[in-house]
C-alpha cells in the first residue's frame, strides 16, 4: 500500500511475514523507515488511521492522509 502523508512524502507499507515494513519514498530512491514501526496486530484498513494518528502534526488545513491506487 502507498500514502501520500498531507501532500509531504509517501510511504509504502508492506506486510511481511507477520509484521509490517514501512519505506519512504522519496524522488528514485526508496528507505526504510525504521523508527515508524507499526504494530503487527493492526489489521491493513487501519493503516491509514494509524499514520494519520502519528503524523497529524504536519497536517495543514484541508490535508489528509490518502491511500494512492
């Protein structure tokens, strides 16, 4: 799955094995995001609550976090 964080960076977020990666992604380049980790329980509709929940705070007025197709 891919997000666009409020219109600042995308992340993708991948399930393996039993707990989720998370890699940004940045202009031919793709790392791992290390410090985000996101709990193995979450179920994959939760995802995008979830890093709204961690990255409301660079949210502007009328942004979002979106999953991108």
């Amino acid at each position: 799955m891919r997000f666009n964080i409020y219109g600042q960076f995308q992340l993708e977020v991948r399930r393996e094995n039993d707990s989720w990666e998370v890699y940004r992604l940045d202009p031919k380049k793709r790392r791992n995001e290390d410090e985000l980790l996101i709990p193995p329980t979450l179920q994959t509709e939760e995802v995008g609550t979830f890093l709204d929940d961690i990255y409301h705070e660079l949210s502007g007025h009328g942004q979002d976090v979106r999953m991108l197709s």
